[in-house]
C-alpha cells in the first residue's frame, strides 16, 4: 500500500524490484491478476496451479508453472 497504484498495474511490482535491486526477478502469483501484472513490468511469472485463479494454467502467460512449492527453488535456480 505504499503506491497509489494497484495491480495489474506494473508500478508497485517495478518498485518492489527497485527497492530490491534485484537484477534478475521473478513474479510468484496465483491469479489472472498476477499473470497480467507480471506481464505490463515484463518480468517472467511463476503460476502456482493450486491458488485463486479461475481460467486454466495453459490460458495465463507464464514462464513457468507449478503446484508444489517444493519445485519453484529449482527453477530459480536453473535461471540464474
């Protein structure tokens, strides 16, 4: 809430990035919502299946999906 702005909006996602100085992020969401954010800041997005969303997996953009929290460090890895 520290922004006006609210998701899909990409401003607060890029603004967490900044503060982060991370040089190489990766949005984790379960929506529609979260897909179309991670899209508008062009940051590659982790779906969790087993969340809120209401279409199927293969209709939200995403670079990777998963449904065990278990496998997402392995991907993470795999990008650095």
């Amino acid at each position: 809430d520290t922004l006006p702005q609210r998701k899909p909006d990409p401003t607060p996602l890029r603004h967490v990035v900044t503060a982060l100085a991370a040089a190489a992020p990766i949005y984790v969401g379960d929506s529609e919502t979260d897909a179309e954010t991670a899209a508008a800041a062009k940051i590659p997005f982790a779906l969790f299946t087993g969340g809120y969303r209401q279409a199927p997996p293969e209709r939200l953009p995403h670079a990777f999906a998963f449904d065990d929290w278990e496998r997402l460090p392995s991907w993470m890895v795999g990008r650095a």
